[in-house]
C-alpha cells in the first residue's frame, strides 16, 4: 500500500486548507485512515481519524477545528483533513496513515505552514 498526501501550503491565521490522502495497491475495505502531524522540534501527533465506514474522531487543540472525512465515490482509498481556523501552533508536516488487517501504512508528509 503507498500512500499520498497533499494539499499543504502557506496560509495565513484564521485561513483554512484541506488536505487529501490517496491509497493505492492492496487497501482493504475496512481500515481506519488517520492523520498525524509533526511540528518542528515536537513529536509526532494524532490529529484525527476516520474509519472506512465514516466515523470520525479528533481530540485536542483541533477539535472543533479540523474534521476527517472519506471521499465519497472511493471512501476506501482516499480521504480528507478539512482544516479551519488555523494558528500558527497548526504549523507542521502532516502525515496519513492507514491501518488495516495485515499492516499499516505512512504516505511522505505534506507541510502546512500557518503565518499570522
């Protein structure tokens, strides 16, 4: 399974992005897509996650804020981080994640950079 993510970019506070993660090869139809974030100098960190199914869970400073969905011709493969409100604290390299029977799977990063 390879993963893709892109979508990141410059924006300024309070602006919005949205970011996409496209699977290809073998995904199953249930996994759980999750998207992580890692901000200079800090660990990597859950942002939000969304089941093949369409539930979705996000805590912390991004709830309320961020929301993960699945695309709804081909839930199973790609998916979205719908990011509003951003701060400079969103500042990061935000990754996706799939993790399914038999493995999970990072794409490369995309970075998002918050200016205020």
């Amino acid at each position: 399974v390879q993963l893709q993510a892109f979508g990141g970019g410059l924006v300024q506070t309070g602006g919005s992005l949205r970011l996409s993660c496209a699977a290809s090869g073998t995904v199953n139809g249930l996994n759980v897509m999750s998207w992580y974030r890692q901000a200079p100098g800090k660990q990597r960190e859950l942002v939000a996650t969304i089941t093949s199914g369409g539930t979705a869970n996000n805590e912390g400073s991004t709830k309320g804020r961020f929301t993960a969905s699945r695309d709804i011709k081909n839930p199973v493969k790609v998916g979205y981080l719908q990011m509003d409100s951003l701060e400079p604290e969103d500042t990061a390299v935000y990754y996706c994640h799939i993790r399914q029977v038999g493995g999970d799977y990072w794409g490369q990063g995309t970075l998002v950079t918050v200016s205020s």
